[in-house]
C-alpha cells in the first residue's frame, strides 16, 4: 500500500507545481515524509529505498535527496 501512496505523492507533485516546488526544496526523507503527510498521504520511508523501483525522478527532488533515494 505505502508504494501506491509514493507513487501517487510522486504523480500529485508532478501535476500540481506548488507541491512539487515545495517537494524539491525537502532536504531530508523527514521533511518529505512530513509533506506527503500534510497532502494526505501515508509513506513509509522503508519504502523509498532500493530494492524497490523509484518513484521520482531526478528533476522532482534536491540533490541531497537524489543521491539518497536514486542513488546516481
């Protein structure tokens, strides 16, 4: 369930530009975590992480979470 939640935070940022600015600026998984919580969606940070397949790309996130989570 919490992959479809990433995958839906992921689509939201994508087509509304207020979430993805705010997406963008996250820092940390937390202030991530925290945002997708005030859209209305439940993650769990387990999931973001490989093996499993990423759900944003590299234009959506900083560069600290690029490296976390896209490992490029």
């Amino acid at each position: 369930m919490s992959l479809q939640q990433i995958k839906a935070f992921s689509d939201a940022a994508r087509e509304n530009s207020e979430l993805g600015g705010k997406l963008k600026e996250c820092q940390k998984i937390r202030d991530m975590l925290t945002l997708g919580t005030e859209y209305g969606f439940a993650m769990d940070e387990v999931e973001l992480y490989p093996p499993n397949e990423p759900q944003f790309t590299e234009d959506q996130l900083s560069e600290k979470l690029v490296k976390a989570l896209l490992r490029v």
